[in-house]
C-alpha cells in the first residue's frame, strides 16, 4: 500500500491509521492508498479495492486525529457500498 511521507512518528501514526481501516473495512479489501492534504482542514483519504470494485473514502478534521475519526465514520458506510458495487461487477 502506498503511504504518505512524514516523519518517523508520522509514518507509525500512518501505519496504524492503514490497519485500523484495514479492520474495520474486513477480510476481501486490499488496501491500495492512504493519502493526506493539509489545505486548512486535515484530509485523509483512503483508496481500497473489494474484488473489481475500487472505492475512495474520506475523512475531513481539524487534526490529522479528528480526520481519522472522519474517515472511521465514513468507512462504515462506504463498505456496505462497495460491498455491493463488487456483488454487482461480478462475471457470471
């Protein structure tokens, strides 16, 4: 998975970041990216992959902690919708 550069603390704190969403996204996803932006508010931005189906999840913050707990809420959603995407881009 690619990962953004940082500090050493950042990257464990990146690392963590990858596994928590890793966890709580479940078994089939293969994590692809994890990106952040710092234009004013924190963005953390995650890219993953269910089978054919490719999604981005997003978490918005004033701390790249608050942005994390975004991208947590975000998650939980966003795997029921790629879940179905990749039920739907099955071959038969």
């Amino acid at each position: 998975m690619l990962m953004p550069d940082g500090s050493e603390a950042q990257q464990r704190y990146y690392e963590r970041v990858a596994r928590d969403c890793e966890q709580l996204l479940g078994p089939g996803i293969e994590m692809r990216r994890l990106e952040v932006a710092t234009d004013g508010d924190v963005v953390l931005r995650l890219t993953y992959r269910l089978g054919t189906a490719d999604w981005t999840s997003e978490g918005q913050g004033e701390t790249l902690v608050a942005a994390h707990a975004a991208l947590r809420d975000h998650l939980i959603l966003d795997r029921i919708r790629v879940g179905i995407r990749a039920l739907v881009r099955q071959p038969r």
